[in-house]
C-alpha cells in the first residue's frame, strides 16, 4: 500500500494516550476528551466493519487486542478506507465517545490530509 499524508485537526494524540487516560483518571479524561474532536495517529490494527455496517479502523495496543481505539466512520468512506492496510500509519479524527471496557470510541471519523 503507499503512503498516506495526514494534517491533524483538534487534540491530536498517540492511539494508546486515550485507554491510558481513561483508566488513570476516567473523570479527568470524560473533560478532556469526551464529545471533542480528537486525531489520533498511529498504527493500524485492523480494518473491518460494526454490526450496522459501517467501517471501522482499529489501533490494538496488546497482543489480545483488548486495549484499543476504534474510529468508526460512514458507509460513505468505504472505498477510501479499503486502501488503508494493516501497519500502515495514518491520522484519523473524530468526536470522543468514551470509553467502554478498554476501548475509546472515536465517531464519526475522517482520514486527515496535509495540505
């Protein structure tokens, strides 16, 4: 696959920032980060689809996968999303769900291009 280029928008961290903080400190972080516009950037993990069809794209931060980001995004964006492949690193942003478990949300999502 080549190579992405990405430009980041609102609070820009690494993937496994976000669990890390939630787990410290999920009041902390809800203030922080939930219901904003967050990029992360990193590694991709996976590249698959929810129960309602929707693409999905996850940074796995354990051999188990059970600590992670997911970015969902709309059925829209499918076809951009299919040249994403696993390793490749890449900028994703979207609105702060929380997290559930050990997993943060991030919806809405966009691949980011630096302009």
């Amino acid at each position: 696959k080549r190579p992405l280029r990405y430009r980041a928008v609102g609070l820009l961290v690494v993937p496994e920032a976000l669990p890390d903080a939630f787990t410290a400190n999920e009041v902390d972080a809800g203030k922080t980060y939930k219901g904003k516009t967050v990029t992360v950037y990193g590694q991709v993990s996976a590249i698959a689809v929810d129960l309602f069809g929707d693409p999905e794209v996850h940074f796995n931060f354990d051999e188990m996968g059970l600590e992670s980001v997911v970015c969902t995004f709309s059925q829209k964006q499918s076809d951009e999303l299919a040249e994403l492949g696993v390793g490749q690193e890449v900028y994703m942003g979207g609105k702060c769900q929380g997290m559930t478990l050990s997993t943060v949300y991030l919806s809405g999502c966009v691949l980011l291009p630096i302009k």
